[in-house]
C-alpha cells in the first residue's frame, strides 16, 4: 500500500490479471480500514480514445500512461505590479508532489528568500527586472508541455 498518497494511488502492474489482483487485494486491506475505494482508472494502450485524467494533482495521459503538470496561465500575473505576495502566489500555483518542477520553480522561490533578507513588504512593489518574472512565467508554460513516463512498481 505504498503507492498511496492520500486518495490516489499510482502502481503499475504488467497485465489485467495483476490489475484484477491488485484491485481485489487494495480494496481488501482498505476495506478494514473503513476506506471505501472506487473510481479505479487504468492504462491500457490498446484503447485510442482513452482520455486523460487527474491523479495527484497531475494529468495522467493514460493511452500513453505519461504524469504532466496541470499549469495554470500565469500571463495575468504578469499584468499585475509585481510584489513579493505576486511571486509567492505565482510559484504556489504548481502542485507538484513529484517535484517535476523543481528547476523551473526554483528562481522565483529564490527572489523570495532575497526579499524576505530585504525585509521588504507583501504589498510593495518589486523591482525586480519585469524580464525576469515574464521568463519563469513562461518557464512555467513551457512545463505544460513537458511529460514523463509513469513509472512505478510495487
């Protein structure tokens, strides 16, 4: 059961009679824990139309059973003046348990750790250079294109 992480869980199994176990077994152990699981999706690469899901906070592209960041559009902040409660909401609206994001996410949580030595204010305006904030916005766009192989076994 170490595949779960709060109400999702991410196993890979090799073939449908280890999924049918896997199920049986996950739901079993549960169930004496008064959980009741359900809503169960799986990869199956002979299926063209399957459509992606939610899992962890991620997209799970389960016809080709790659994880991708779900990145929202952060063009509006971009819009905005740019203060130290701009660039913390900026960088807090990837969730990335998996830690994908890291290089990208790194440079505006190090502008904040430099404000924060500066003492300067949630609402102040910062000066930092406008080209700096508009590339790790568009670094943060660019994650959405970006995918990796769900790999995972028990």
């Amino acid at each position: 059961m170490s595949s779960f992480y709060v109400d999702n869980s991410l196993a890979s199994v090799q073939t449908q009679s280890e999924l049918d176990r896997f199920i049986d077994v996950a739901t079993e152990i549960m169930a004496e824990r008064k959980f009741d699981l359900r809503g169960w999706e799986h990869s199956n690469p002979s299926d063209p139309i399957a459509s992606p899901t939610n899992v962890l906070g991620m997209i799970w592209g389960r016809h080709c059973d790659t994880l991708s960041l779900n990145i929202p559009d952060l063009r509006e902040l971009m819009e905005e003046v740019i203060t130290k409660r701009n660039i913390l909401a900026a960088s807090h609206k990837v969730f990335d348990p998996l830690g994908i994001s890291g290089p990208v996410l790194l440079l505006p949580k190090l502008w904040l750790q430099s404000l924060w030595k500066s003492q300067i204010g949630w609402d102040q305006e910062v000066y930092i250079k406008t080209s700096r904030f508009s590339e790790m916005a568009k670094g943060a766009g660019l994650l959405k294109a970006c995918s990796s192989t769900k790999v995972v076994t028990l």
